[in-house]
C-alpha cells in the first residue's frame, strides 16, 4: 500500500474523509503520519486514537522558512510517505520541498482552477457572480493552485448564497473527489503528460 502523509492546518473535514474512504475499502492506503502547522488544529484531534502518528511542526519555531520546510521533509521521509496530500494546509511550499516530493504532492482547492486560487475561493466565486463554482484536485507546482489538474467537480451557485453556503456544498463534493483522485494515484492510474494529467483506466469508473 502506498504510505500517505496528510499536512492539514485547519478543521481536517478532508482529512476524514481520507480515513473514512481508507476504512471503507474504497481507497487502498495507508496514512503514515499527519502533520499540522497548528496546534490548535481540530485535524490533530481527529487521529486520536487511530494509531496514525500525528505530529504537529509550527513555522514560528524555525529560523527560516528553509528550516520549517526541512523538518516537514524529514518528519515525511521518516514516515516513508509515497505522497504528500494537502487537506486545508494553508502555506505555499518552496521549490526545495517540492523538488524532493517532484510529482508526488497534491492538493484540493475549493474552485474550479484556474478560476478564483489563493485565498476565499468561494467569496471570490461570489463576488464574481459566477453561476458554477466547484472543486479541484491537483499536483502541487511553484505557483499558487496553478498544478497539474487531476480531477474536478462543479457545483451550482445560487442567487442566495454565502460564501460559508457555497463552502459547505463544494465541500460535500471535496469529500469524494479527494480519495477518488488519491486512490488514482495510489493505483498507479495517473501518467503527467507536459501539465496535462492522462487517466489510465483500470476498469474502475470515475
Ligand atoms: C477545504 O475547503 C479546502 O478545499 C480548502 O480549505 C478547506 C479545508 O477544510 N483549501 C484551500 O482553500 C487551499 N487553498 P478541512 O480542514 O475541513 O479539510
């Protein structure tokens, strides 16, 4: 089984969804470690008792943004992990972290790409006044949410909604696009061609 390391800042809804999808056979991995930059973060609370090593690495405590980005690395490489899944892991990573996880780290991003990256996706999807937002899973590049696109979902915009609104229903949508893509990647059934990510199928519908 390829190994999983989950970096998560937040809540860590994406992050259970991992480990619901893993329990329930329908994504064959297994999660190394998670790591949070926050203490705080509710994703360290939701591997209690999992017998997942959760490990939490704050910036603050590092000279450099170099030195965080190396203790990240080596808490991964530790662990073994095959790939570096993002699930609400709000920082950008430097091109010395990714050049050593090159193609093997992915991220989910609460827009269709390359509408609306950075920051409040779904208030920006809003204040444009676009009629369909969604989300998308992608290989984490250089730039900000500018990867490879592995796969996507739309959701509809409706004239009442909020952003948290919006939120919650592209939400529903991360939930089973994110293992669906790991699983992907997990079988072997994702080949990069230039930035275009080709689909090998192996029988199984997407
Ligand atoms: C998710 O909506 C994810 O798409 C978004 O943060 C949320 C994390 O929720 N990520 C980004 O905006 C990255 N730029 P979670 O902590 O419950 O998984």
């Amino acid at each position: 089984r390829k190994v999983l390391g989950i970096l998560a800042s937040g809540r860590g809804s994406n992050l259970q969804s991992i480990m619901d999808a893993i329990l329930a056979d329908r994504l064959q991995a297994k999660i190394g470690v998670v790591i949070s930059d926050k203490p705080e973060a509710n994703a360290l609370r939701r591997v209690i008792g999992m017998d997942i090593p959760a490990v939490c690495i704050e910036r603050r405590k590092f000279a450099s943004k170099q030195d965080f980005e190396q203790a990240l690395a080596a808490e991964l490489k530790l662990h073994r992990v095959d790939l570096v899944v993002l699930a609400g892991f709000m920082r950008l990573l430097g091109s010395e972290f990714l050049s050593r996880f090159a193609g093997r780290v992915m991220n989910i991003h609460p827009s269709l790409l390359p509408s609306f990256p950075g920051l409040e996706a779904q208030q920006q999807a809003i204040d444009y006044g676009v009629r369909v937002s969604g989300c998308t899973v992608h290989f984490v590049d250089q730039g900000v949410d500018s990867g490879p696109i592995i796969l996507q979902e739309a959701v509809p915009v409706l004239p009442e909604d909020t952003a948290g609104i919006l939120a919650e229903r592209i939400l529903a949508v991360e939930h089973v696009l994110y293992p669906r893509a790991i699983q992907l990647f997990c079988q072997g059934q994702l080949k990069l061609a230039g930035r275009r990510v080709l689909l090998e199928e192996r029988g199984s519908h997407l």
